[in-house]
C-alpha cells in the first residue's frame, strides 16, 4: 500500500489542484511507510489522515448525481466527463480511508 499510495501521489502532480490530493496520498503513504518500517505508529496519525479522506469522500460523493457515473469509471483511462472523474476521485479517497481504518484497528488490537 505504501507504493500504491505513492505512486497515487505521484499520478496527481499533474492534476488542476495537484497540492491537496499530494499531501492527502503523501500522509497516506507516509503512514504506510512508518507501519511497514518501525511496525507501529500512534493512532492520531492513520485517524486523522482517514477522517480527512472520508469527510472528503463524502463531500465529493454528494457532487456524483447518480450512481451510474460508478459504473463508467473503468471504461477508458482519459477523463470521460466530470461526473465520473468525480467517482473515481470518491472510490481514491474511500480506499484511503479504508486503508487508514485497517491500520487504527491494528493499532488498537496490538496496543501494548
């Protein structure tokens, strides 16, 4: 995941407004980093970094008009409208979020 969320960084440096989704991938990656390098990190971090990605997701959720922009996400690798671009955007954010939930949990689980 570490990688993965790099080289999702990396993917938007080239995006319209590259500074907000690079520091969002960059925490991310970072906190990945720190689990598989020291093995654990304190809670704030993957908690913070995953609240900010599923307020963010949620806000972008609510911009998707309908559910079938979803199912349009994978067709082709250009931006084929707004609308789906929006979904993609939502579902990076969602993993995040995700990701940064599994490694509280663990946190949690293996708290000392």
């Amino acid at each position: 995941m570490t990688a993965l969320l790099a080289y999702a960084a990396a993917l938007n440096l080239n995006d319209p407004d590259p500074v907000r989704w690079v520091a969002l991938y960059g925490a991310a990656s970072a906190v990945s980093l720190a689990i598989a390098v020291i093995g654990a990190v304190p809670i704030v971090a993957p908690a913070a970094v995953g609240a900010v990605a599923l307020a963010w997701a949620l806000m972008w959720a609510s911009r998707v008009p309908n559910l079938d922009a979803y199912t349009h996400m994978f067709d082709s690798w250009e931006m084929k409208s707004e609308t789906v671009e929006e979904a993609r955007e939502t579902c990076g954010l969602l993993i995040v979020a995700a990701w940064m939930l599994a490694i509280a949990l663990r946190a949690i689980v293996f708290a000392e």
